[in-house]
C-alpha cells in the first residue's frame, strides 16, 4: 500500500447538505496512487486539540489535477475543525489508506445510506460508462442531496427516504430485493449502516451475486498498528477496518 503524508492545499470548501461539506484539497501524490473505496487520515493543526486524524472517505480524485474530493457531515470537534478551513489553508493529509473496490464488473449496482455514499460516489465514477445503478437511502427528501452528485455517473437512480417524501417510502432494504430479483446485476457494492451491508449481503448471497461492503468504524492510527477498528470476521478471525479494508466482500466479514 502506498501512502503518502502531504500538507495538502485546501482549494475549496462548501456546504451541500444539512451540516454536509464538499472539501477540495490539492495533494497529487495521494490523488495519483488513490482508487475508489480507499480513505485519508486528516489533522488539522489548530492548538493541542483534537489528537487523532479523523478518517474520510474518499468521494474523488483526480490524478491529472491532482486533487481529492472529501464529502463530510459535521458531528464533533474534528469535523467542526474542518469546517472552519478557507481556500488557500493547509491540513495535514495521509493517504490513500485501506483497501479498495474491485472493478472487475459490468453491470453493478451501488447501495448506500446516509454519509454512506460518500465513497460509493467516486466508484460510480470509476465504473463509469459501464451502466452503473445507485439505490440510495435517507430520513428525508433533504438528506438526498446526492441525487444532483450521482446523476453523471449513473444510469439509474433509485431512492428510498424513510418518511416518503421523495422516492419509495422505506429504506433501502425494502426496495434492493425487487432490483435483484431482475437479474439485472453482476456486482452489488454498498456502504453504510452496518445491518444494511449485512442485508445487502444476504440479498445478494441468495441472488448469487458478488457483494463488496465498504465498513465503517472508528479508527485511531488508519495503519493497523492500534487495533481500535478490528473486526470479527465470518470465519472468526479478526480484520482490521483500516488496513485489511474498509472494503471487504461480504461474505469475510458475515455469515452469509
């Protein structure tokens, strides 16, 4: 895994969704190894505090601007931090981490939920033209900004909120077995809540479908030298969120 500590260039930063930003950071070498799935470790140096990076999801890269697009939701101190940063600021970029999605499909379809679709955009990127389908979830119609994200990439979109104001009214879940069901798909990638990815598995095992999850969990050094994001996998051998995934077929890490 080739990784790279670079103090990155903020070329922008704006709002796109409730508490939501889209950062912009010039880091060529990252952008130049990264592949979708795959993650930065961030530290923005602002006093003593926070010590920890705070792992993103990679939503892009551009090998030839050399850049990366990180999609975040402000939830505590770090990402508050982040928030704060202005075209022309430098953060502290370590990357690109983990293991990414196999590409080697021809007709998939990306599930995710919430913050979830973060990573599942800069795949639907990289699948791209091949006729790439997204399911997408979320509570409500203003959570489903990503619509406007995904619509270059994707062939089909298809939406669940859970309170029915755009789309089918349910989650994910209750919509993916009718979109299996047409034998329309040889890949299904997903990202999100944890029992989510463990549906979406299952779904896709009793289909006979190849399943990658993308798993998130907390994670101190990104590197797999703590162990704070190990995992008990479906054998009962532990994985490291960080370094063996984020991304893991289904079936290594449930009972499928």
């Amino acid at each position: 895994m080739s990784k790279t500590v670079s103090m990155a260039l903020v070329r922008d930063q704006k709002t796109i969704g409730p508490l939501v930003k889209l950062l912009t950071l010039e880091a060529p070498e990252i952008a130049k190894n990264a592949r979708p799935g795959q993650f930065v470790h961030l530290r923005v140096n602002d006093g003593p505090a926070p010590l920890l990076r705070r792992p993103l999801s990679l939503a892009g890269a551009d090998a030839g601007q050399g850049t990366l697009t990180l999609i975040y939701r402000i939830v505590g101190q770090g990402t508050a931090l982040l928030a704060r940063l202005k075209t022309g600021d430098r953060v502290d970029c370590m990357g690109p981490l983990g293991a990414g999605f196999d590409l080697d499909c021809e007709r998939p379809l990306l599930v995710g939920g919430g913050m979830g679709l973060a990573p599942l955009l800069y795949l639907a990127g990289a699948l791209c033209p091949r006729p790439v389908a997204v399911l997408m979830g979320g509570r409500s119609q203003e959570e489903l900004f990503w619509q406007g994200l995904f619509a270059e990439a994707c062939r089909h979109i298809h939406i669940t909120t859970d309170d029915g104001s755009l789309g089918r009214r349910g989650v994910t879940l209750d919509l993916l077995p009718e979109l299996l069901a047409g034998g329309e798909f040889d890949r299904v990638a997903a990202c999100g809540p944890r029992l989510m990815l463990e549906g979406a598995g299952r779904l896709a095992a009793r289909h006979k479908i190849a399943c990658q999850v993308s798993l998130e969990d907390y994670m101190a050094c990104g590197v797999g030298a703590c162990l704070s994001c190990t995992c008990a996998g479906a054998d009962g051998r532990r994985r490291k969120v960080c370094a063996d995934g984020p991304v893991f077929w289904a079936g290594e890490v449930f009972a499928l």
